[in-house]
C-alpha cells in the first residue's frame, strides 16, 4: 500500500532538559473534561516564540484510571528549567481559567520513577486570599490534598501540590514529503502513536511547520546555502512533543516515527541537531525505531 | 460534589450467552479509520427489534497496537449461537461495505483467552468471485493471511480467517434518575469506562431507552401493576453491552457501575433480571462494584 | 500554496433518478443527536454492493432550525424508485432502532420546492400494534402529527408521515492525485462543501473507492485496456453523494469540485459516465464549477 | 417531554462595550483548521481572572464561505477599550502561533455593518523583521493584502489588516436547575443555539461557572445574605459570549435562552445585572426571547 520504501537517515534529534508538570483534569462527562483541556492548555504551542508555555494534551483518561472515578484528560506542561517560575506562574493562572468550567476537578498525575520537585501552588501564590476571597476549604481525597472552593455548580476541586519532573525533554523529529497532505498525514498518524506513552504530550498542536530553519523550507531550496531538501520534496514537517523523561521520549519517538513510515507520499524522516553540543538529550532515529 | 448516596440495589444483571466477533479496522489516519467504523458498525443497535446485527464500536487503538502500523478502530459484533450464519451473512456484508473506505484494512481482534471457533469468511462466501471478480489476491501479513483487492486508492486488505468467541456475553444495567439530563450523563460516563476492558463493546449507541419493559416507564407508573419506579425517579436508562467473555464482561460491569454512581441526580442502579432461570450469566452488582 | 493548477476534465456525471427522504434527528444535547444519526444512517453506504438503504448524514442543526428548538442532525435515506417498498420498510425499522437513543425525536425535514409523495408509516407498518403495544398516543406539535412512545427516560416521538422527494438524483466526481494522501484531504474537504447545501447528503461515508471500475484503478494500469489513469496518479476517490433534487445536486457538485481542487497532490477532476445513455441527469463539471 | 415549565425571570443582563475582532482560519482540512483554533483561542476564557485575551470559537466554516475555497474556522477575540493595546499585542502572538500549523491561512473575518477601525498588526508589530526576517512577501487575494511567509511545508499566509469592532459587546444569562447534569446539558444547548448568529462566539468555553459571585453558589445558600438561589436549585451555570454589535447579541441571547428552556431539570432563566447602572446594554430576557 506504501509503494516506496522511506529513508530513515543515520542521524539524530538534538533534545533539551526540560521541567514538565503533569495533570489530570476530571469532570462529569468526557466532553467537558475535553472543553477545560482545550482551555487550559491552549495558546501554548511554542514558548520559543512568545507563548507563555509549551503545553499539550496527552490523551483521555477512562473513569478507572482517576482518583474520582470520573472520566478525565491528561495534560502536561513543560518550560526550561531557568523558567520555573514562569512556568509555575502560568500553571496557576491555568487553574484558576479552569475553575471556570462546571464539574472539572484536576488532580497532580506526575508519571511514577522520575525525579520530581513539590511545589505546593496553592501557598506559593497565596491562592485561598488571592483567588477564592478565602471562602475556600481544604479536604482528603485518595490520599491527596485538595482544595475545595465552592462555586455555581457545586464545588471547584484541585490538589494543593503539583510534583515537577526536573528529568524532563523535548523530542521531535522531521517528515521530509511529497506534498502538504502526505507530510499532515503522517504527522497526524505519528501524533496518534504517542497517546500510548504516558508522560509524553505533543507540543501545542503537535504538528509544527517552523518558519525559523531556511534550510529546511523546499520553496527556499534555491535561495538559502546548504538547503537540506532533497529532490522531489515539496513539504516538511515536524512532530514536536515533550515528556516527563528520555525513557518515556525514546518509547514516544520510535512509535511515532513508525507510524509516520506507513503514510504514502512520506519519502524520508530524519531529524534536527545541532551537532550534539547543546542538547543533552540525543535520540538515535534508527535505534529508537527498533 | 454528589450529594446523597446512590443505592446499589442487591440484585443481578441476567445475561445472554451471545457468538461474537471482534475485528480492527485500520486506515491512513484516525479520521478515517473512525469512519470506517461508524460505517461498519452502524444500525446495529438491538437485533431484538430487527436490526440483523448487534455491533458496536469499542474503541481507538493506536499505531503500535496494530498489525500494520497505522490508526485504528476496535469493533465487535455479537448473535445469539443459532442465528451465527446470520451473524456471518451481515459480516460478510460489512467487509464488503467497509471496502469503499479509501485506505482501510481489516485484521481479525479476538482477545486471547477465549473459546473460539474460525471461519474462513473468504471462503464460505465465495467472496472472490462473488465481490471481487476473482481480481483479489493473497498475502501474509504478520502472520496473518489478507485478501489484497486491488482499489481505486490503492488496496484494500482483509484478514481471510475471523474468529468467534462462543463464549460471549451481554451486559447490562439500569440507572435510576431525577431526570433525563442525569440519566445520560451518567451512562455516558458508564460507557467512557467500558473503553478499558478490551472485548467488550456498546450495543449500537449503548445508552439505551426501553419501550419494552413497562414497568421501568416512569410515565406508565401509575398505570401498569408492579412498576419498578421509586418515587423521585423520573428518568430511567440502561448501558447495553456485550463481551467476549464473562470475565471481561464482570470487569466492565463493574467499572461502568461505579462511572456511573459519580454523577449528580443518579438516585440508584439496578439491573434487569428473570429470576435467573433464562440466562446463563449472572453479574450481581455488589460484587462486580467491588 | 497549490503548486500546478488542477486540470478539469469537459466531462459530465451521469446520474440516476432516486427517491430521497430526509429527516431530523433532535434530542437533548448534540451529542446525542449525533449518536442516534450515526444509528440511523450507519450501514447504508451503497445498495449497489447490498446494504439495504442509501443514507448518509447530511450537517447539524442548530436549536432555532428545529420544530423543538433543540439540537439536531438532519440524515438523509434514498433508493432507486423501484425499491420505495425497501426504502419504507428499511425507513420503519430505523425508526424503531433510533426509538432507543434517549431523549430522540424524529421530524421530517423534506427540502420545500420538490415533488414529494407522502407517507404514513405510522400507519402503513402497524407500528402502534406491532412495534408500540398500542401504548402510544398521538401529539400535534409544530403543524406536525407525532407518534408519541413513552419510554424509560420520558418519551419518543415521530413524525407519522414523511415526504419522500420523487426527483432526487445521485452525484459524484473523481479526483485523480499523486498519492492516497491527497486523494483523501481532497475528497474530506469536498464532503465538508456540500454542508453548505440543504437536501445534499454524503452516500454513507462519501469518500468512496471502487473496485468494479477496472479502468480507474492504478495499480491495474497495464492490465486493463483502456485504462483511464494518466502517468503520475497513484491514487483515485470518488465523492458520492444523493440529494433531493436536481438543483441541489448541482450546486453541491460545484461547491464539493471546487474544494477539491484546492489540495496539493490533485492533478485532475473528472466524472463516471456511460455516455449519457442511462441516468436522466448530467452534471457538467465545467458549468457547475462556475 | 419538559415537566413543569420553565420560569423566566423579569430582569435583564447587563453588558459592557467590548472591542471585539473576527478572523476566519482556513486550513487544508477541517481537522486543522479546527486545531489551529483551539491553539489560537486557547487559554482566553475571562481576562477578568487574569486572562491576557478573551477568545472563543464561533463556527466552522464551509469551503464557500471562505477565500480560498477551504474548510476554515470562525474565531472571535475580544477585550474593554481601554485594552486594545493588549488586545492587539496578544493578537499578534497568536497569530504567530498559529503560524505553526500547517497549512493555515488567517483571515479578517468582520461581520458587516459594524462600525470598526482597521488595523495594520503587521506594520504595527514590525512583522517583517520581528517574525519573518524579512523573507516575507505580500500577496493581493479576493480584495485582500495577505502577508505571505515561506514555511516548510509550504506558504502561511495572513491578512495584513484586521478590523476591530468598536461596538462589541457582551452577553450572559444564568440557568437555575435541580443538579450539574440538567444545568450542564442546558447550556451545552444553549451554546449550540449561538452557532446560528455570525459575530457571537462563547467566551472561553462558554459555559461558566463562577466562584466570584456568592450570592450565587447554592451551598452557601445559608451563609450568605442575599442569597439567589430558591430552594430546589442545586446547580447554577451561565452562559458567557461575546459579540460584535448589540444586534447580534440580542439575537443570540434569544436563540440560546429558548435552547436552555427545553431542558429537563431546568427551574428557571435569570440574569445577572448590577442595576443597568455600569453596563451600556441591556438584554431583556423576555423581550430577547419573543
């Protein structure tokens, strides 16, 4: 169904360290614990430029996997680590947007086995007087800490401390393709495959032209030295995802890079770099794929 | 964020033993595995009123969950044990239908671990002369052997050799509601819970309403002897299902009733029951919520 | 954005005369209404390959476009004039399937300005006997006659008679392209088009790939005389689709073209045609383009 | 199918001016068009919380609606007068955001009959050097000045010139009902009714429940005096929008509060107003719903 076979080049995707919180958003139905994901995680597709927070959605979470029994949606947001504060700083406000929406209540859902900091974000910004005019009460829920503040619907819930992997990264690979459908086609299959790695979300949408590398825009082939676009490319694109780890990014880029291989038009994958020298984080297309 | 407590009644779901098939769709992207799907499954909902097919759409699966690689769909389809070569008639139809969804495969899913018997559906129906013009060729594929019929978009592949479980079940349950907008939301919620039992699927839309059963009609209260419905209750409705088997048919039993019991206006949860003498299966609540 | 200009082919498709009835599914939340549209319409992409009924689901209604000010799905049924028995008959036992979706209400939504025949299928089935247990009574609700069914959750009403449009009539094109994944984007964004058009509706899921046109697949190329395939297209989808009449077919087959033609990878549109000898109508892609 | 009817009360929602501008973001498929959206009105719920915009999505657009003959979707942004600084610097971010998005175009979507000042964000920001490195062009298309930037999977382009409506406005009404499900699935409705009005889009996700006004939160029924909510009322929710004129407000407010009444569980429609003393529109509930 595939007729040729797609290069996969002996290279490798450069990744930075990242600080990634991760929460599960829960409510009365699925459709409104999708709405308050949308809303949280929006407008967050690149902090590289300007957005206040590199944020996704990973996948829907089924009643039994949440500590309420409600059906849910694992979100996770991610800043570099000179970035702490500013990344806590929007977390907050993202709860306090979600307090909007009727039933939702988030829960921390940092993934088990990474190095983690607590940051208890209701003290730190004073959330009970700045917030909810202290009309906000405190209760035990499946061993967590969440804050209750009444609201129209009924009540607002979040868990007082969020746990910050420190061991986090970015990953990210690029689709080299015939045309524009081929090259959103596979990234969009690529997208799918990694909803079955818990810790890894795609960055803003996911699928990520860049305007930034001239050497990677085919209608610039001519124009700008040291083009990297073969012949016969006519679209580029990326998948750009970040996760709690390199173990669960490695599990994230091969699966992903696996299901972009079987979309018809997709001619090469391969991946940016710098060289090595400022990631830490190197990811071995050929290997990651085994 | 419930008020009261929702009663569990002590009783049992009554069940079926049903013949069912459980297929992946796969396709270029989710989107149109999705629609596949829909297509596939569709009118399906209780062949106890008519429809030729009880069928209902389980859930997404991932890239690396299927055999080729790509986005798919879990379906499954179920019959009573006499009516399988009707089951069998309305799969080969499907097949047929679901070939004119550009890019679709479809692999044989039955769950491990259950008693089943394979029927070469290939064969039996003479599907190369009789759909494919004898045009169709042959192809393993991961161990699997696929019908490959040549098509206007490229191919579309199909496992010869399906497998049905004997051992299948229904599944079922009643919720009791102040009114229709809880009711809904609550087998809602029920069904987004059933997603994680692998072999067990909605019946059709699986919210069900009954015209049948006029003892649950909240309106006919006051009109037929014997009626079920507490006072209060104003909105009455089922999650219909069925499995592969009956372990996995109790597991989803119980996650779905404890989705449910989370939902505000849910005022108990009950099942339909004959005294036990029809069904082979007994799925008692309390035990099955534990 | 679109490389090389898309050829058009002075072509036509030839179309057969249908009988078309069209309805409105309303119901509590879209959600459901889209449930029960999917229920309704599911399993009918084409009678010419055996499902029993021609149906699709044509765009959601929002509130203020239904006789109950709630949101609907309008779905349309269509088979050729000799079948109207099979089309009523197929009609009744949806009916009966989407009486299971709760909160459902059925109107019909026949287009104004078509010559229609109206039918009581209320009556014409015996349904109050056969399906209803003669529980039911009759409303009148907006100008309508309606069945009314009590059911677990409230009630279940229909519209008793629907108009079945006399002068409905099939369209397609087909799109030629370098690869699936154009063929795909560009056929999904002519299913988008033809929303626009009231009484237009997708046969089943619309994106339709044949096997029985030898001549229109690739990979058949050199195998067939008389192959219709120019060099460079790997890949062909036809857009199918029924509607109410004449006119609205004709104004979809523009909107629907001209969207295709927007998508990178589309090198040509064209139409099946056996020379204008059977079907009563012809769609010029030049002149409905305009 | 509604018990007891619905109550309206006699009062009026209070609105303030809003400047409020409309763009249509058109994309290869619908699936990214609307993806590109939720990036672009993601995170804008209620600038009132802290918010840097608010932002809702409208509507998809069909491919005849649009300039390039794509599927596209309708986004509305807005913020007081007093902002528009704000307002225009967040626009400018977004639309760099959304630049990343494969495929998208954005274009000035202004409803007509509004009275607007158009601006050049492009000039304004510095686009050229700040965004593009001047590898930009520009592009005359359907009467519009598109900026044209080089990507790698082809061109992003956008209207250079937006037009904001200085006679914007917002729009509100509140929904008494007996628990979240009933108060959830009236709004749902109600959000689905506004769909119908060009130039009105939800603020966020739309529906909002609020902690700020206490007089409102049933659980405090007892604590606090003043209280709103009679008794029976266990959940209150609103719907919050925004629109370009007090015209197309005034229609929604209409469609939506009629959607909300169909609802079971719902006891009654209010609003909420500070005396009309503040805000320069009033919204008479039983004038707007006539």
């Amino acid at each position: 169904m595939k007729g040729s076979p797609v290069e996969i080049y002996d290279t490798f995707a450069e990744a930075w360290t990242l600080e990634v919180s991760r929460v599960l958003l829960t409510a009365m139905t699925a459709e409104l614990a999708m709405g308050a994901a949308h809303q949280f995680a929006g407008a967050a597709g690149s902090s590289m430029i300007g957005s206040r927070l590199n944020a996704g959605i990973e996948r829907a979470a089924a009643p039994h996997e949440t500590p309420d029994n409600r059906p849910g949606v694992f979100v996770s947001m991610a800043h570099v680590p000179d970035s702490r504060e500013a990344l806590l700083k929007e977390i907050e406000l993202r709860v306090a947007l979600a307090s909007l929406v009727p039933t939702v209540t988030i829960f921390d859902a940092a993934i088990p086995g990474v190095t983690t900091v607590s940051i208890n974000i209701h003290d730190k910004f004073a959330m009970s007087k700045e917030r909810w005019a202290e009309k906000d009460t405190e209760r035990a829920a499946a061993g967590r800490v969440m804050c209750v503040v009444p609201t129209t619907t009924g009540e607002f819930l979040y868990e007082k401390t969020l746990k910050i992997s420190v061991d986090g990264t970015d990953g990210h690979f690029v689709c080299f393709a015939v045309n524009a459908a081929s090259a959103v086609a596979a990234i969009l299959a690529a997208k799918e495959a990694i909803v079955a790695v818990d810790g890894v979300a795609p960055m803003g949408y996911g699928l990520e032209q860049v305007f930034r590398e001239l050497d990677y825009i085919p209608s610039l082939r001519t124009q700008v030295e040291d083009s990297k676009i073969p012949e016969g490319v006519e679209s580029v694109l990326n998948l750009l995802m970040f996760g709690a780890s390199a173990d669960v990014m490695a599990k994230a880029m091969g699966l992903s890079l696996n299901a972009a291989a079987q979309v018809p038009g997709v001619v090469a994958l391969t991946a940016m770099n710098f060289g090595g020298q400022f990631g830490k984080h190197k990811y071995h297309l050929r290997e990651v794929m085994q």
